[in-house]
C-alpha cells in the first residue's frame, strides 16, 4: 500500500536533489573554471557562473596546447586516449569471448585448470605486476608505441568470467539443434553464440573503454614522448609546474574533453548496456 | 524413408552408470515408434544416441542400412524436435527453417520451395518474419516441426516435444504430429512419459523401464496383454489394480503364489459371483466424477487397518481398489460394494512381477 502524502515527496526530491548537486557541482565548477580567463580562475575567488573565454580557452586546449608545460595540443592526447582506449575494449572482448568459448563448450584436459589460472589473474591487476610487465614491454620495444599502451590491460579474467556466464545460460539444446543443423564450431559461434551475445559484448565494451580511458599509472610508465601520452596522463602533466602559474583554465577545458567520450559511450550504448547486465530470458 | 534398428544398445556414462542395459528393437519404415517410461528410464537418452547427441557405449544403431555409430548428427539425415524447441532466439522463422539447409549449401531457390511449403502445412505463412519470442508456445512448437519437416530426413526424432504446452493444445498438436507423420511417411521416434500420448500416437510402443525395455509391441496388444505388472501399471489410467494373488478374494489360479491384476473398467458392480472370476467386498473411499466415468476408490473389507498411501507414485495404496464406472452415478461413500470381473478380463503375474502367466 502506497500512500500519497506531499511531505514524503518533498523530503525524497530534496535528498535526490542534494545528492545529484553532491556529485554534479565538480563537474559545473570544472566546466565554469574552463570558461575564465587565467587570471579570475588563478585568483582564488572562483565564480560560479561562466565566462566569456570559452572560444578561446577550448580552441588553445585542443589545437595548440599549454603554451608552456604540456607541449602537446589536446587534440592528439584525444586521439592517443581513443585508440589506445578501444583497443583495450576490442581487443579485451575477443579474447575474452575465445576464451570463454573454448572453456564452456570443448572438454580439453586441463580444462578446469585453465579457467582457475584465468581466474586468479582477477586478483592480479597491472599495478601489482607493474615492473615485470614493464620489462616484458620494454624487451619488445613496445614502450611509446599503440601496442605498450594496449596489449599489457587486454588480458583480463573479467571479460571471461563475464561470457562464461552468459554462455552457461544458453540452453545446450541450442548447440545440439546447431550440430543437427550442420553447424561445426565455427559456425555455432559465429551464427548463434555471437548474435545472441550483443548485448554482454556492449555491456563489456563500456566498462572496458571506460576502464581504458581512465588508465592513469601504465601510460605514464611507459609513455616518454610528449606525442604518445593520453589525456588522464596530460591532465596531470599541465598541472606539474616548477616556477610558472598552472593554467587551471586550460587544464579544465582539457578535463571537460576528457570526459566527453566515456559519456559519448554510455549514452549512446546505455540501452544495450543495461540489457547485457540485467537479461535473463534467452 | 528408412528402418532404424538398434542392436543391443548400451549406454555406459564415465562414472559408470549404466543408463541403457542393451536394447533390441526395429522400427519399420514410415513407422511412428513411442518410447516411454517413467523419468529416469533411459529414453532420452536412447533417442539422443539415435540422434548422434550421446556416445554409444555398446552394440550398433542402424538408419537406412547404414551403421551410424561414428557418424556425426548432421551427417545421419535425421531431424530433432527438442522438448523447449531449441529455435534460434535471433532469427527470424524462416531462418530457423533455413539454417541447417543453408548450412548444407542447398540452393536458395530450392530452400525458399521447401521453406514455403512448410510453412504453409503448418500455416506459419504468416509468421514467416517474426521471431521466436513473438510466438506463441503452439506456434514456437510448430516452427520447431517445420525446422525438422524442410530437411526431408530419414527419420524424426521427438523428444517430450508437448511437454511444454498446456492441456489442450496439447492434445490439439498431438492429433496435428499424427496427421503429418502419416502424410509425409517419415520414419519417427517419439518420447514421451505420458501414457495417454503414448497410447494415440505410437504403431509400436516401448515401454522401457530402468534403462531396458519392458515391452515392445501395438499399444492395444500392450493394454490388453501386459507382460509385466510394471508395464500393466504404467500403461492405462487410472493403473491397473495390481493384489497377490493369496488375499484376492478366495480366487483360485494355476501355479503358486502370483500377482493378479485387473483393470478399473473391467470391474462391476453386481452381487452375482461370475463363474471362475474375482469378486471383491469393498468399502468405498473415495470418488472421483470427471463427467462421462465415474472412478470409485473402495478398500478392501478385509484389510481395514493397511496404509491409504502408496509408497510408489502412480500405484495404488496396498488394499485399494479402482472402479472405473460409466456416467455419474456411483455408490455413497462408506457405502460396501461388491465388484466382480470375469475370468477372462484377470491378468496374472508371477510373484515377481517380471512374467505373465496365462490363465
């Protein structure tokens, strides 16, 4: 029973009101700050309402870059995020819907073996293996290339885990009418396990970009030319200065374009996202 | 068109358990053959080693003449219609009909012939677009007959495919199944543990029980002449009243101690004592009106004080007895009745249960 009384509406609205203003009013200052000239943003009196260097502020940002520490336009960083961001996605999908395929449907020996070995990788992100996988990249000569940045986070255990399950709710009679149908293990794949996992692989895909994008401590190991960095890593960089004033207005434009992919991301794949995570019926 | 044999057929699982303890039976060409038994038998699991789904542990399938042991599903020209369907969630009906053609490499002219004409049998012409979760469970279950119809195979293979429909429909798609299996002449196998389906669709009925065959035979012979008391309390409902033979009432019978069987609607109500019969002194229990047969449960006079629960699902309570009476009218409860069966209509069994004897 639902009773109607106005006070438990205004109660509810002001706590969600509050709430929303908790988590948007960083996000309203950084875009305000970006939109101030240098010397209001430097002085320590922050206004609350934006600027009319706006134009100006997003086209040094993207075009030409901190005009002293960071020498590279945000632009490029944009660019070098986005790749190396869906790489991480692309490539962390295929290999986790292989995996996660030959561990459901073959009897191999060691089968259960692998998917523990898998498994226990969940427990060892790059932070903890941070120097060996460093030395394993630098051997390649990888260290300021696409493939540094994106092959050490492509293996994960997440994304297996995550097809497994969705594999283990697909009725096996599903492959047995495929096998009837004259369907090897190729074409099971390809024609009904991957169409019926659109929906995890979009899933997969927003977490893993997003996961990519806000990679922080790996592209700035080994990242040492300014034209190879990513965004998350030029953020920062703009802000380390030794005797000059950090341009807090560019930096926040940089900040502003730094978040606007991952929202990109959710907003348009939201639908299928939800769907991957919460659908049970098959 | 094609007979399938099978050839002492076993089916062993890597923990050892046997499923299936050699089975022997043909099904002659064009034939529609039931496999049933309580859950647990073994016959899914024969229809799937049929179907090229299980390992064969022991002795030889044959389709058509040809040995298809080793030979992949795909590959032995059989056709499947799985108990939940099994369609392709994502594609539309009339992909789920062409795929395993396409698969094939059939031309598209002759997929699309065979396509439409299954479906018109079937009257999906409708449908064709649509997807699976846009059907109804009648529907989805006919899609899943067309998917089997288009590949023109040797043999159909059914497993428990109205399990999933509700009562009427049931018995509605289970007239359509007949109509096409004797229109298209397929070779079929049938699973089923519902009797009643049992009984209308088979030509030849197996009767399997613990991973082997009880009996094999026309379903009317199996009614009328069951060669076990498992086979005489599975097949027919309400079952067969199954008594020793030493507590039935003063009944005489050739050889030692036995089991005499007798089925509901043979029984009647009269006081005479018909020549060399059965007659029981019952007190009526219980009674069931389901409109055109009235089912009354009466206990035995002489066993008052026996258990009214029967250990075994589907049996009869130790003492109790079922009388299958015609229209609505029927005794009060409490009421003693006497019910009596001519020699003729008495089955008797060994004491084990595992033969019948003639009377």
């Amino acid at each position: 029973m639902v009773e109607h009384r106005p006070w438990n509406d205004v109660i509810a609205y002001s706590i969600l009101t509050f709430g929303i203003f908790i988590v948007a009013f960083p996000v309203y200052l950084a875009l305000v700050a970006s939109t101030h000239d240098a010397a209001t943003v430097i002085s320590g009196n922050m206004p609350l309402l934006p600027g009319g260097h706006i134009l100006e502020n997003y086209y040094r940002a993207i075009f030409v870059g901190g005009s002293r520490t960071s020498r590279e336009p945000v632009g490029h960083l944009l660019l070098n995020s986005f790749i190396s961001a869906t790489g991480i996605a692309v490539g962390k999908i295929f290999i986790s819907i292989l995996s996660a395929y030959a561990v459901v449907y073959f009897r191999f020996p060691f089968r259960k073996t692998a998917f523990w070995i898998i498994f226990v990788t969940l427990m060892l992100p790059v932070e903890v293996r941070i120097y060996p996988t460093y030395k394993v990249v630098s051997d390649l000569h990888m260290l300021d290339t696409y493939a540094g940045l994106i092959l050490p986070l492509i293996a994960s255990a997440t994304g297996t885990l995550l097809f497994r399950q969705f594999f283990m709710t697909v009725p096996d009679e599903l492959l047995e009418a495929s096998r009837i149908d004259g369907a090897g293990p190729f074409r099971f794949f390809w024609d009904t396990l991957l169409p019926l996992s659109v929906t995890t692989i979009a899933a997969l895909f927003v977490i893993q970009f997003i996961y990519g994008w806000n990679q922080y401590l790996w592209p700035l190991l080994i990242t040492t030319q300014d034209s190879m960095q990513t965004i998350v890593t030029g953020i920062k960089k703009m802000l380390t200065t030794t005797d000059e004033l950090a341009e807090w207005q560019l930096a926040m434009a940089t900040a502003v374009l730094a978040m606007l992919p991952p929202v990109a991301v959710v907003v348009f794949m939201q639908r299928l996202f939800v769907r991957g995570l919460v659908e049970t019926e098959k | 068109m094609a007979n399938v044999t099978l050839r002492n057929v076993r089916k062993t699982y890597a923990g050892g358990f046997e499923a299936i303890k050699g089975i022997d039976f043909e099904v002659g060409d064009g034939q529609f053959c039931v496999l049933v038994g309580p859950s647990g038998c073994g016959k899914s699991t024969l229809l799937r080693m049929v179907a090229g789904l299980e390992t064969i542990s022991g002795g030889e399938i044959d389709i058509g003449g040809r040995i298809v042991n080793g030979i992949e599903p795909a590959d032995r020209d059989i056709a499947m219609v799985f108990q939940n369907y099994a369609l392709y969630p994502h594609m539309s009906v009339y992909n789920n009909m062409a795929y395993g053609l396409r698969n094939r490499r059939m031309p598209q002219p002759e997929i699309d012939t065979r396509v439409q004409e299954a479906a018109r049998i079937l009257e999906l012409g409708a449908m064709l677009e649509r997807k699976p979760r846009q059907l109804s469970g009648g529907q989805r279950q006919r899609v899943a007959m067309g998917r089997a119809i288009v590949r023109q195979p040797k043999v159909f293979l059914f497993d428990e495919p109205l399990s999933n429909l509700d009562a009427k429909l049931r018995i509605a798609m289970r007239v359509e199944i007949r109509k096409l299996q004797r229109r298209l002449q397929t070779t079929s196998i049938y699973v089923t543990h519902d009797q009643l389906e049992a009984m209308t669709l088979a030509d030849i009925l197996v009767v399997m029980n613990g991973g082997r065959v009880e009996q094999i035979g026309n379903p009317l012979e199996i009614y009328q002449k069951p060669m076990t008391t498992f086979v005489a309390s599975f097949i027919g409902a309400p079952p067969m009243n199954l008594m020793p033979l030493h507590d039935a009432g003063g009944f005489q019978a050739p050889g030692g101690d036995g089991i005499l069987g007798i089925r509901p609607e043979d029984l009647l109500l009269t006081s005479e004592k018909p020549t060399g019969g059965l007659t029981l002194n019952l007190t009526v229990e219980a009674i069931e009106r389901v409109g055109a047969e009235t089912y009354v449960y009466g206990i035995r006079s002489q066993e008052r004080d026996v258990p009214t629960v029967s250990t075994r699902p589907g049996e009869l309570a130790p003492g109790e007895v079922i009388v299958r009476l015609p229209g609505a009218v029927a005794p009060s409860i409490g009421e003693r009745i006497h019910a009596a069966a001519p020699r003729e209509k008495l089955h008797l069994f060994s004491a084990d249960g595992r033969n019948r004897i003639n009377l």
